[in-house]
C-alpha cells in the first residue's frame, strides 16, 4: 500500500480553506502555517517565493497603489523589476555576484518603506505596496535558506492575509483568490518527501 503523499494532503487542506473562504468564512492567519512544513526545504521555499514574487509584480504591473503619486508608483515599479531580474538571475546561477545583486535589491525595496511610527504596542511599518512587500519578503525567503520555513510562512501570510471589518484582520473572503493561489502552486509542485 501506498504511503499518501503529506505535500498533496498539505495542499488539498489549503485548497478546502479557499473555498471556505469564498464562501464567506473568516480565519485566523494562523491557517497558513502548513506552510512552514512546506517550505522546509530550501529548493521547495526557493520555488514558491519566485511565484508569489512573479505574481505580485503582475499585480502591480496591472494595479499599482492608486493612492501614491506616479514618481512613487514608478518607483517601486523599478524595484520590484530589478529585484525579479535579480532572483531569476540568483536562482539560474546562485554565485556570490547575484546574492550580492539580490541583497541589494532588497535594501531598495525595504528603504523604499522605511517608514515607521510607534504605537502604544509597537513600532508599525508603514506599507504603500503590499505587492512590493511580498516580492521584498520573497527575496528573504531565497537569501536565508536555513530559516526558508519561517520566511515561507511570512511571505503567504502577507501574500494572503487581508482585513474586513467583519472578521478583523486574518483570512477573510478577500483572501480566498490569493490562497487558492498558493493551493495551486503546491498541488503543481513536483512530489518529495515533506518532513
């Protein structure tokens, strides 16, 4: 008999939250830690940062923050331009000149929003562009492969994670296309051994 394969059960269980989401459901962000043991390899994390990275640059190609100015909008467009060249170039020929080229672009992309204020509970970020935000997080995922599961987590959560004033923040309906996104991207990926 067959051992079931644990990365397809682990994407199936993220296909059912997006449709549990789709119908109108709300969850804590928490959901989405399958994606840890997902992306406890380093080549698997590698892959999946490269598609939501690519996923968000088209979305900013198609919807750029409507409330930035245009010189910012064109800004972070070249960001997230030079820092897509550097992770295909880093994951073609993971050479030191390319992780050098790919920790640069995630300097720009973090100075880019810097921006900080502090609260009653904490010092907050202030972020203009989720989508730079994911690709800036996708870059960490590749740079730091001993913690790939961490950064992993991190980039789905904010790939995903949206606010509704019914559910507070976490998953929530608005959520579910980005998590059947991230469904679909590991029920695509080619089966290995998942601890």
């Amino acid at each position: 008999m067959k051992n079931p394969d644990p990365r397809a059960a682990a994407a199936r269980k993220l296909a059912a939250l997006a449709e549990q989401l789709q119908a109108g459901a709300c969850f804590p962000v928490t959901r989405l830690t399958v994606l840890k043991r997902l992306c406890s390899e380093s080549q698997d994390a590698a892959a999946f940062a490269h598609y939501l990275a690519e996923l968000a640059q088209d979305r900013f190609r198609q919807a750029p923050p409507s409330h930035l100015e245009p010189d910012r909008v064109r800004a972070f467009g070249a960001r997230i331009d030079a820092a897509l060249n550097c992770i295909h170039a880093y994951r073609s020929a993971p050479d030191r000149d390319a992780e050098l080229a790919l920790r640069a672009a995630c300097r720009e992309l973090e100075s880019a929003q810097a921006e900080t204020r502090d609260t009653r509970w904490a010092t907050v970020r202030t972020i203009d562009s989720r989508e730079a935000l994911v690709v800036e997080t996708a870059v960490h995922c590749l740079l730091e492969p001993r913690d790939s599961a961490r950064w992993g987590y991190s980039l789905g959560r904010k790939h995903a994670e949206r606010y509704d004033p019914r559910c507070g923040s976490g998953l929530s309906p608005a959520s579910a296309p980005y998590v059947r996104e991230i469904a679909e991207f590991w029920l695509a990926a080619p089966p290995h051994p998942v601890r």
